[in-house]
C-alpha cells in the first residue's frame, strides 16, 4: 500500500502521506537517541 | 507503469521486487547489487537487468525510479545521486542516521521536485488506521501520551559480521530497526519532537553490543511519548506491534497482531494464538 500511495504521488494525483517535515523529525529524533543514549541518557533539545 | 530500478538487491530488496511483481504501476526493470554472483540467478528468474554499480542504473533512461534498499549509511549518498539523475526515489528507512544527512537528502529532493517515498509501511496497517481514525475524529481527545513497545531477535540470528547489527548502520540497539517505526508513527499523530532522553543497555548480548533502547520525547503540542525496543525476546511470525495512547477523553490500544497482554510473555501461548486467529488484526478499548 505504500508503494501505491508513492506512486499515486510520482504520477500527481495525491499528495504523498509522508511529509518531509515528518520524515525530518523522525531522523531529529533517532539522531537524538543516538546521542542522548551515548551520553548516557543526558536528554537532547531539539 | 513506473518503471523502477532496485538498488541493493539482499533480503529486503529481493523482498520488495517479489511485493512489485503483481503491482499493474511498477515494472522492475534493472536491478544493482554489489554482489553480482549473488544477485545474478534473481535478476534471471524476475527477468530484470542487473548492473554491479548504481550509478549505471542511475544513468538508464528507461528507468524513472528507484528504490534505495542498501546498508543505511549508503543511503544518502545514493538518494542524492537518484534526485540528481532526475529519478523519482523511494528510500528504505531510516532515510538517514543523522539530520544533516536528512537535510542534505531533502534538498536534493526539493530541487529536483521529484516525490520522495520512505520505508514506513507500518503505518498502513490496519490497527493503526483505526488509532488514526479515532484520533481525528476527535474521539480521543487530545493526545497526552503514547507508549510503544516492539521488541523481537529476528536480527539476533543473524551473523555477527552482518551490517544490520553494525553500529555504524545500527546505532542505538535496535532503533533504527524497530523503533524508528514508532517514531515515524508517533511524529505522524504529535508533530514536532522538542526534547529527547534515550538509555541503551547490554543485557543478554556482549558489551558493546546493545539490545535494548528505551528513549522519552516531548513534542511541542505537550503530549509525551515512550518508545522501548529490546532485541532479545523470541520472534514469532509477525511482529508484535502495540502502541497505547492516553487521551484527554479515552484510552485506546491498538496492536497490529493477534497477541494480547496476556500471551505476550510465553511464545508457546503466542503461536497457538496466532493459529486459532488466523492473523488478522484485533482493536483493544
């Protein structure tokens, strides 16, 4: 189904569901996991 | 008929060319894999071109898009090079490991003007569009709170010398596994993260290796969220997948599987489960 829906969005007749400020955010946060986890769980402001 | 081009040709790649086969809007028609002696009785049987280097299939006129289905760290590299190619891209998850690294992805994006698909097809499944559902119906009120756990070994079996279990392409235990599902989902209902505190620990795998991640986030609308994935516990067919949130007017659970609290702790009770109900979806609340 996800294929369908990026290729309802590559052939223009809906918007994709994934935003790039979702897609952004997801990655904000595992880069802050990764952080915060080294740093021994010291938290990360993003 | 998009005519797409599948690169990195191991276990999930070879997965999403079987998941395309019968799709009437793709055509597989190239493939690339560094390992060509590897690939090359696939690409025979599915009947699609296979090229040793990407950047050959990059520069294909019959191929208008691709998949990016390599170790994560490639993952940047490639995804740039297919917007630059013109290429409609479609990455595997995570789409990156850092934020800059994200960000360098989504402007090559921007100035192509090319549409981006992600990996997360999780969020399509039947449970969690029913917790979509009730959210914007207004029925849950406003979110205060979402609890997320999705543990399993499937990569435990795997040789240690796999980059699944690299922490370069792997940091964080399993989150980028499992856990980045679940943030994905949760930026899906709370929007913008504002804070994050994560532990990792070593509890039945060899420092430094870690198999269990347990991380906190604040997002900006107040809700908070907890997201926790261990490595070690027994898989078991599909993965469990249960995802709580606490509303100012309800409290839903939602869980993708059969499983319930009550099998959850003995993998025996799990596969009778799983067999008397015949795999579909079940909503708790």
């Amino acid at each position: 189904m996800n294929f369908e829906a990026w290729a309802d969005a590559v052939e223009g007749r809906a918007p994709y569901r994934f935003t790039l400020e979702q897609l952004l955010a997801n990655i904000r946060i595992l880069d802050a996991v990764t952080r915060s986890a080294a740093a021994g769980g010291k938290p990360i402001s993003l | 008929m998009i005519r797409i081009g599948i690169i990195g040709l191991g276990w999930w790649g070879k997965q999403i060319v079987a998941c395309l086969a019968d799709s009437p809007r793709f055509k597989v028609v190239a493939g690339c894999d560094i390992d060509t002696a590897m690939a090359a009785p696939f690409a025979a049987a599915r009947k699609f071109d296979l090229v040793g280097d990407y950047k050959a299939l990059l520069a294909r006129t019959d191929v208008d898009a691709v998949a990016v289905v390599t170790p994560h760290l490639l993952h940047e590299e490639m995804a740039v090079a297919a917007f630059a190619a013109g290429k409609q891209v479609f990455c595997e998850k995570p789409l990156a490991l850092t934020t800059a690294s994200a960000e360098r992805i989504l402007a090559a994006c921007a100035k192509a003007g090319t549409v981006l698909g992600i990996g997360h097809e999780r969020r399509f499944e039947s449970a969690m569009e029913e917790m979509r559902r009730l959210f914007e119906s207004g029925a849950l009120g406003r979110v205060l709170h979402m609890d997320a756990n999705v543990s399993h070994n499937n990569f435990r079996k795997m040789d240690p010398s796999n980059w699944r279990r690299d922490p370069r392409h792997a940091p964080a235990a399993a989150w980028t596994a499992l856990g980045i599902h679940l943030g994905d989902m949760f930026v899906s209902f709370a929007g913008k993260p504002v804070r994050v505190a994560a532990r990792t620990a070593s509890q039945i795998f060899p420092a430094p290796a870690e198999d269990f991640v347990s991380a906190e986030i604040d997002f900006e609308n107040g809700a908070r969220g907890r997201i926790t994935c261990l490595s070690t516990p027994p898989f078991y067919g599909r993965l469990p997948w249960c995802v709580t949130k606490v509303g100012s007017k309800s409290r839903k659970a939602a869980m993708s599987t059969r499983e319930s609290h009550r099998v959850l702790s003995t993998a025996g009770r799990m596969g009778a489960d799983r067999a008397a109900t015949s795999g579909m979806p079940t909503r708790y609340g």
